[in-house]
C-alpha cells in the first residue's frame, strides 16, 4: 500500500511540475520545453497540456517511439546515472547540436530522478549561458559536419565507463572525434595500433559487441581516434599538438590538457575525456570546456528505468 501511496504522489507532483511548465513558458513566451519521459503513456499525459509549443522528448538509451507531431523530437540521453542538471544540459547541448533549439532563446527543461518516471526538477536554460563556447566561435556547433548519433553514442560510452571501470578501477581516457586525415598530422602512435587491419563493421560505436574490446583498450596510455561515422581507427595514440593558447579548468590533469590542446590545433575535432578521479565526462572543442557531464555518487544510484 505504501507503494502505491508514493507512486500516486509522485504522479501528482510530477503533472503540477508539467502544468507549471506550461503556464511559465506562455508567461515567457518560450516556445520550446525539453520533458524527460520514460514512456508512451508518460508522454500521452503530457500531451494534454500542451498548447502550440514544441517539444523536445528526453529518452535515456535507443527508445525512440512514434511522435504525433512533426515539430517535435525524441533526444536520446545516454542512459547513465547522472545528476539531475547534467541531465538537462546534455539534454540541451544535443537539442542545439541537431537544430531543435538554438543557442540564443530560452527553453524550459524539466527533469527527474535517474530510474524513475518521477519529474521534480524544472529550470529555464539557454545554451548561449550554459555554453560559453558558443559566444566565442564563429562556427556553431549545430553547423558543424561531426554527426550529432556519433557524438551522442561517444558519450554514452564513456558515461558507461565512467559507471562501471575495468576490473573493479576507475577509468581514464580520451576520444577524439574527426578526420583521420587531419588528426594524424599532430598525433603518433606510442604502440602498434591494435585496432589496424580489423573490419571496420566490428570497431565501430553501432556495433555493441565492440564496447568491451574498447573497455580493454582502455588499459593503454593515450587517446581514441574516431571517425565521424563512429568507426575507431586508432588505439593507444599520442596527441602532440600542444598550444600556449590552450586553456583549461583549474585542477583538470594532462589528459583534458592535451585534449584542449588537440581541438584547438585542429579546430573540426571533438575530444571527449573520461576522468579517471573524479568519472567526470568533459566536451572539448576548439580549446575550451563545451559541456561537463557529472555522474551520480555510488550512494545516490538509484532504480534503473522500467521499459515500457
């Protein structure tokens, strides 16, 4: 029974924060709301309450179920158990990456407990704040040519590091995302590429029998070089562009200072560092911090999403 009671209140709770939502944007004119859902029916309820705006559906993993409008569209977030906000903000940066949302208006982002269908957390956020990048690049990143499912599966793979280490340690590393042809002009390999002469079919991020070969790879000292369509072609790779110019936060070690380096020579690449200390999750391009993603303390995990 109290089971039942909870569940109950949470669904209360949770339609009051959507209801809230709603009124905030028509009192903000703010057109577009990013909702984390976990399912169909979840969706149907919201649905009722909206009005002429455009929805931005959070799904955690690869669910990607059939949208009654077209303006709309499904943001699969890595299913990871991250904070609340990191959440939001990797919710937001794929939303502007894939030209939903731009890096210049407002949208209201609502949020929940990891595992749970329960949303509790509702914040207006807009990319040009959250994303300093993007007020110092001529380029934006939703003009860029990297491909958003490549990034997008990046991350999640090392989200799923971050959770899990190899062999019970935490893991360090670095992905680097762009043409072979010009990362190879400021990198060398530090061993043979254990990688070279594998189909390509079997070293790719589509391919989820690949994860635990990478998770090995992981053991190696340097980075992850990774074609745009997700193929890994390099394994155990020295990034040699070190810049003066390169800028990085206070207390973050060699690995996010060569990857702020690395993007900052070689200005169409993405490094996405895994940090071995704390299991953080860090976007570099262009030499600067573009998203930060925290996970969840081991004591605040929390039930995985029922899949509905």
């Amino acid at each position: 029974m109290l089971g039942s009671l909870l569940k109950n209140q949470d669904k209360r709770e949770s339609a009051a924060v959507v209801e809230h939502a709603f009124s905030l944007a028509k009192a903000l004119s703010i057109e577009t709301l990013l909702i984390q859902v976990s399912n169909r029916r979840q969706m149907d309820r919201i649905l009722e309450k909206r009005d002429t705006e455009k929805i931005g559906w959070i799904l955690m993993g690869d669910r990607t179920p059939e949208l009654g409008e077209k303006k709309d569209v499904i943001i699969p977030v890595p299913e990871s158990p991250l904070t609340r906000v990191s959440q939001m903000r990797v919710a937001l940066f794929l939303a502007v990456a894939q030209g939903f949302a731009t890096n210049k208006e407002s949208v209201i982002a609502i949020s929940g407990a990891f595992g749970t269908q329960r949303l509790d957390t509702l914040m207006i956020l807009n990319a040009g704040i959250e994303f300093p990048w993007y007020q110092k690049q001529s380029k934006a990143l939703e003009n860029s040519d990297l491909p958003i499912h490549t990034i997008e599966r990046v991350i999640s793979w090392a989200l799923r590091l971050a959770t899990e280490g190899r062999e019970g340690r935490p893991i360090g590393t670095i992905f680097v995302i762009g043409e072979l042809s010009e990362m190879q002009k400021f990198t060398h390999q530090l061993i043979l590429n254990p990688l070279a002469g594998h189909p390509k079919k079997l070293r790719t991020f589509a391919n989820t029998g690949f994860f635990e070969t990478l998770r090995e790879l992981t053991g190696l000292d340097g980075a992850f070089l990774i074609s745009p369509n997700g193929t890994v072609e390099t394994a155990g790779t020295y990034l040699g562009a070190a810049s003066e110019n390169a800028r990085t936060l206070p207390g973050l070690g060699a690995r996010h200072t060569a990857a702020a380096a690395f993007t900052n020579r070689c200005r169409h690449t993405i490094a996405v560092v895994l940090s071995e200390s704390s299991g953080t999750v860090t976007l570099f391009r262009g030499g600067e911090v573009l998203l930060k993603l925290e996970k969840l303390a081991p004591r605040h995990k929390e039930r995985t999403f029922q899949k509905k």
